[in-house]
C-alpha cells in the first residue's frame, strides 16, 4: 500500500524549502487572504503619518537637533519598508530632522 504525500513550499531565508508530508497527517492549509485595499501603500502611510491618534505629528515633535532611530525589518519578513521609509523620512524633514542625525536598523525577527 503506498501513502500519499503532499509537498509544500514554503519561503525560508532567501528561497524555498519544500515539505513532504503524508496526507494523512495533515487536516488543512490555512492561506493568508487577498488584500481588498484599493488605494496605493504609500497614500495609505502619508495618510496616517499626517492624522495620528492621539498624538501630535512626528513633523511637530521633532526638530533639527532631534535624534531619530527608525527600525525596518530585514528581507525576511514581508514588510514593505521601500513604501513606508519614504513618507516616514518625508514627515521628519517636515519637521527639520537632518539626515545626519537619522539612523536606520535592519533588525532581524521583527
């Protein structure tokens, strides 16, 4: 009697795994849903930097002595950090943060 084995891929690191797994063993796969947003990822994030809750805006808390750290995800978390830094730098220079006192980390596990 042969088993039926079911493979996977999964992302991991910078390609792809593959999983075998007996069907017998598995009781379902859960796949992420499709984003119904319609307006684009960068309006999104200039949007909430401009309307805060409960806050003022980063733009009339810093200044140009300020020292700011802005901390992304590294390339193994599916952050979109090339639409977020954008509008977050654009905010802080708003507010006359200088680029020699901005530091930005890739951290891991984030």
């Amino acid at each position: 009697m042969t088993e039926n084995i079911k493979t996977i891929s999964l992302a991991f690191g910078y390609g792809i795994s593959e999983l075998s797994i007996p069907e017998k063993n598995m009781s379902s796969i859960i796949l992420p849903s499709e984003s119904e947003i319609k307006e684009d990822p960068f309006s999104l994030v200039k949007k909430a930097l401009e309307n805060p809750i409960k806050s003022e805006r980063l733009s009339e808390i810093v200044n140009p002595d300020s020292k700011v750290a802005i901390i992304v995800s590294d390339v193994t978390r599916p952050t979109p950090t090339e639409k977020i830094l954008p509008p977050l730098l654009e905010e802080l220079y708003l507010g006359g943060a200088k680029d020699e006192n901005i530091t930005i980390i890739f951290a891991l596990g984030l």
